[in-house]
C-alpha cells in the first residue's frame, strides 16, 4: 500500500514537506479564545454576517459571510466584479520601521532596492532568509524619508526584523503599530472612496498613498488590494478606537455603490497569478520556483540578506540549467466546479497517472468556464501546454474516482485591472522590477 502522505511525489527540495495526505473537509468548530487575537474589526464583521472565519497572523480572519445557500463564495465573486465589496484585512499586522536608518535597514531586509521608493509610495517586495527562502511579501508602504510600514502576509515578520537589527545595529526602531486595514475592492471603489474622502481620491496612482480622514479619522489610504480588480486598502490609524467610525462610515457610503462585505478574494486573485504565503509558498521557496524572480534584481549594488544565494541560483539559471526540482505553473482542468476553497493540495498525475505534483490554490473561473489552479509540478513537466491529470475529491469529480484533464497554461488567468508589476515586467521584456 502506498503511504497517504504520498511520498511518491518529490518533495526533496523541502525539509518539511507538504502534508498531501487527503483528509477531507474534516469540520470542527473554531475555538475562539484569548490566545488569538480579536481585531477592532472583528464584532463588526460577526454583525456583518461572517459564518466562518480561520487564522492569520494570530488573528481571526473571515473567510465567508453569503452563506453556501444563498450563493457562498460565488456570489461574493459576483459583488467583486460587477460592483464593490469590503474586506475585514485586519490581519495585515503593520510593522513600522521608523528612525534616521530606516531606508537602509530596509534595503537590508527585501530584495528590491528600497531607495527608489518615494516617500508617499509603495511596492510589493519580498523578504528572503540567507537560503534564499521567502519569509514575507508584503505590501510595503514609505510614509515618509524615514517611515515605512510593511504590510504583511501571514508570518511573524516582526520578530525577524527585530532579530535582524539585535546584530546589525541600525539606528531605528521597530515594533506593531495600532493600524488595521480594510480593503474596498471592486469596478466601483474609486466612486465609493471618492465619497468618503474627496474627489483628490481619484488621482493617487497604483499603489500611491495619500494620507486623508474618513469622517474625522486619521487614515492613510493605498491603491492596493488583493483581487486583481480596481481596488483600495484604508488603514485606520488608532484602529482600536476608530474601527466602528471608519467600518461604519463605509456602509453608509456604499449603499448606493451596492456594497457588500465579503471575505478576501481568493478566487479572484487565483485568476490574477497573486500568491497566498503558506499555502503556495513559504521560507523555504525561492522566488525563481514561484514566478518572483522580476522581485530579484540584477543591478541593486547594495547587500541584502539572501543575495549571495539567489545570485548564485540565478548564475545557474542563466547558463540554461535550473537548481530546483519543482517549480509552481498555473493549470486549467475539468471536474465539476470548484466553488469554495479546499481542503487538501489536491494530487497531480502525468498522463501515464503517476503522482507528481500538487496544487495549491484551486478554483472556478467564470469568465473562462474552467476550473484554474497553481500548483507544483517537476520542472520537466513544466511547460506551457503540458498535459496533465488532476485527482480531485468526490465531490468534485464528474465521476468517482476519475481523474480531470488539465493543461498547463500561463499566469495570470486574467488580466488584471491594474496589471501587477509581474506582468509590467513581462510586457517591458524584463526579467526584474525596477
């Protein structure tokens, strides 16, 4: 009998691999507690009508408020895409580094070159350890010459950054700040937002800053977002005291928008190639194996931690060869659709049906009347056009036990709104982001 952790799929470039074992949805009820934090969001989001909720950052995340009868998480899609929603996004802890070395730590932490982010801007960047692993990527936000404010993914950023600094030295301090964020996303944000903080509003740039108040509260607002589509994030300063006046004044706002408060849109920004941290990659996945290679440039002089080793790895890549194993490809494939997020990373076989590979982020695309994916696969069966096999549970398989066909196919699925800076790269005929 084979093991069903599923050993027959190569996980030997990881020390800790995956858990494929298949387990199901296996239900249990969320213990809420004092161990895990509760956002200033939280109460508001229950008031809402979210009906589940995970983990993330040690803080309760909503994961759904349309409930499975009324439409589930396709119809909050629907809300996304046609009209205006928000998020409870909370768990984006913000971590500030603040002090006369700011720009410098920073340029020491991420890979891209922080002194060309202007005061009033932001970037996506990731973080690598001295393997080359991605730690974080978070939205990086510079408040001012000597502020920036990363906006994190679900790892304890904080605490390495202050590890980082016990031996470097560098004259700045870092801690958590109380700001917590709340993503307005959809075709009608740049209306519902124009509203709420004046016609200004529709001149910041993507991911341009402006510093505003929502009825008498202190915010700072980012054309940001994690969907794909139009969108914003508003972080509320002082959350703590202010969450009900912003989350409210939203609400308000957005009646005549048809604003709904959904969960995070993970079925949108599956279409749009954005990457979840720990579910489909982690610190032990170089940015070359997950398409953030544009993330590693090749002309930034100064030292960063990682450098050596993803130069090294880049050396590799460029004489024709590739250091790894596994690289992550977007897939198209059958089975009946998928509509909520799962549960396992499902297996995927070659032709032949030998396991191979598994995928990490699955769902149902409207707009291309397919089910997508990103997942894992040997490098030698990575290329565009590659036939595949998906084994998908029961209750999405058009027949049990039988495996859907899939095709590897290029990220992202759809084009975005505001094209990220993978696809500015790609279109400018680059291999790194300025």
């Amino acid at each position: 009998m084979s093991h069903p952790n599923n050993p027959s799929v190569d996980q030997s470039d990881r020390v800790v691999p995956y858990n494929l074992r298949q387990s199901g949805r296996t239900p249990v009820e969320l213990l809420i507690s004092t161990r895990v934090r509760k956002s200033p969001f939280w109460h508001l989001s229950i008031e809402a009508g979210c009906w589940r909720a995970t983990t993330y950052n040690r803080i309760y995340h909503p994961r759904g408020y349309i409930k499975p009868e009324d439409g589930g998480m396709m119809a909050e899609y629907d809300a996304l895409v046609n009209r205006v929603t928000m998020w409870n996004v909370a768990v984006e802890r913000q971590i500030r580094v603040h002090g006369p070395e700011a720009e410098a730590f920073v340029n020491y932490v991420i890979t891209r070159d922080a002194t060309k982010i202007k005061p009033g801007n932001g970037k996506y960047a990731i973080l690598c350890n001295e393997k080359g692993g991605v730690l974080n990527d978070p939205v990086l936000l510079r408040l001012a010459e000597d502020e920036f404010w990363f906006s994190i993914s679900d790892s304890d950023l904080m605490l390495w950054l202050q590890g980082v600094n016990v031996g470097k030295k560098y004259n700045v301090v870092i801690d958590e700040i109380d700001v917590c964020p709340v993503q307005i996303q959809g075709p009608l944000s740049e209306d519902l937002m124009a509203k709420l903080a004046g016609e200004a509003l529709r001149a910041i740039p993507y991911y341009g800053l402006m510093e505003t108040q929502i009825h008498g509260v202190k915010v700072v607002i980012s054309q940001t977002g994690f969907s794909g589509e139009k969108g914003y994030e508003i972080y509320v300063r002082d959350a703590h005291e202010n969450a009900e006046i912003v989350w409210n004044g939203v609400l308000e706002a957005g009646v005549e928008f048809g604003l709904e408060v959904v969960a995070p849109a993970h079925h949108r920004r599956i279409a749009a190639g954005i990457l979840s941290w720990g579910q489909d990659l982690d610190f032990e996945t170089s940015p070359f194996q997950v398409n953030l290679s544009y993330q590693v440039p090749r002309n930034k002089t100064a030292d960063y931690i990682g450098k050596e080793e993803l130069e090294r790895q880049r050396a590799i890549i460029d004489s024709g060869d590739f250091p790894f194993k596994m690289r992550m490809v977007g897939l198209i494939f059958g089975g009946k659709q998928i509509t909520d997020y799962a549960p396992d990373f499902w297996l995927i076989a070659d032709k032949n049906g030998n396991d191979i590979g598994y995928i990490t982020s699955p769902w149902w695309s409207p707009e291309l009347n397919t089910n997508i994916a990103l997942g894992w696969v040997p490098v030698a069966s990575s290329e565009i056009g590659t036939q595949l096999q998906v084994k998908l549970p029961d209750e999405y398989s058009e027949s049990p036990g039988l495996a859907a066909q899939g095709e590897i196919v290029d990220v992202p699925f759809r084009t975005s709104v505001n094209p990220n800076i993978r696809e500015v790269v790609k279109a400018k005929g680059l291999d790194y982001a300025e």
